[in-house]
C-alpha cells in the first residue's frame, strides 16, 4: 500500500444485547404475536430469541400482553440502539401516551455484554427487569448463565427469585 491509499475503516466490535419485546394492540402486521414476529424482522442481526409468551398487563391495561426476548449484535452503543428502537417503534404505529398503556410494539434494552450504562433517558440494566418474570423466564432459556453486572447475580437466580415471591397454591 503507498502512503496515499487510505486504510480500509476499523470495524467497530459488535456487542450483544438483550432486548425485550411486548405488544398488546394489533398493528398493521396482525395481531400481538406477528407484530413481535414483524419487530424481530426490522432489528436485524438477531442471534437467537425466545418462544413468545403470554402475560398480565402491567398498570391500567387491560389487554394481555403478547412478549419475548432477543439477543442482538450491533456495532452501536447503548444510547444509538436506543435511538433505533424508538424509531422502529414509530414506524410500527408506537404513539406517545399512557404509561403502561396498550401499545403495538414496545422495545426495551434489558442487558448489554458492555456492563451497566447510564446516560439521560437510558439506564442499562433496565431498571425493572430483575421483577419481571415475562422477561426473566424467556431469558433463562436463552442465557441463564448471563450475569447482572448492578447484583452479580445469573439470570437463573433472578428468575428464581421472581418465581417465589408469586404465591404457591
């Protein structure tokens, strides 16, 4: 190579991610799961996902929400995915609003191979997660030795733990 021949760019490493998604109104892809299906399509560079499952509303919803997991790679640091994710939102039909109302798509950052991040609008981890079994579940069966880097503690043992505080019949 001669002085003048530019160096080809240095591929940024790709970090993997954790990424929940949830939806509970149909969209223009159908109803709650192929809206999932449709927002797996669009995030690209998916590595694997969960089974989709079912659950209970959070808030004042009252429509059951259809949610999953996946793991992502992505060159992009925490606060460019989310810019991302928000405009995926928005081409699914997402309208600002309610909190915890229905929604066609939501996409949240749970886990990032990169540790903790926190900058304005983004905390990684996500800040509820370690009490939500509609995300840990599915995530155990993806990555149960992943370590929370804010307790140390697997996503097994907090699937555990949110698996006992729900009362035994």
């Amino acid at each position: 190579m001669s002085p003048a021949t530019p160096l080809p760019p240095i591929a940024s490493p790709a970090t993997t991610y954790v990424i929940a998604l949830g939806s509970n109104r149909r969209g223009r892809h159908g109803a709650p799961e192929r809206e999932i299906a449709a927002a797996l399509t669009a995030l690209g560079d998916v590595v694997a996902r969960s089974l989709t499952v079912a659950s209970a509303p959070l808030g004042p919803s009252n429509r059951r929400y259809a949610n999953a997991v996946a793991l992502i790679e992505t060159p992009e640091d925490p606060a460019a995915l989310l810019v991302r994710l928000k405009q995926i939102e928005r081409r699914f039909g997402r309208r600002a609003g309610r909190r915890w109302g229905s929604r066609v798509i939501d996409l949240d950052i749970i886990l990032w191979s990169g540790g903790a991040w926190t900058s304005p609008g983004l905390v990684v981890p996500h800040v509820a997660y370690r009490t939500r079994g509609f995300v840990l579940a599915p995530l155990a069966g993806l990555v149960p030795a992943w370590r929370d880097p804010r307790t140390g503690r697997t996503i097994r043992q907090l699937a555990q733990l949110v698996d006992r505080r729900r009362p035994r019949d």
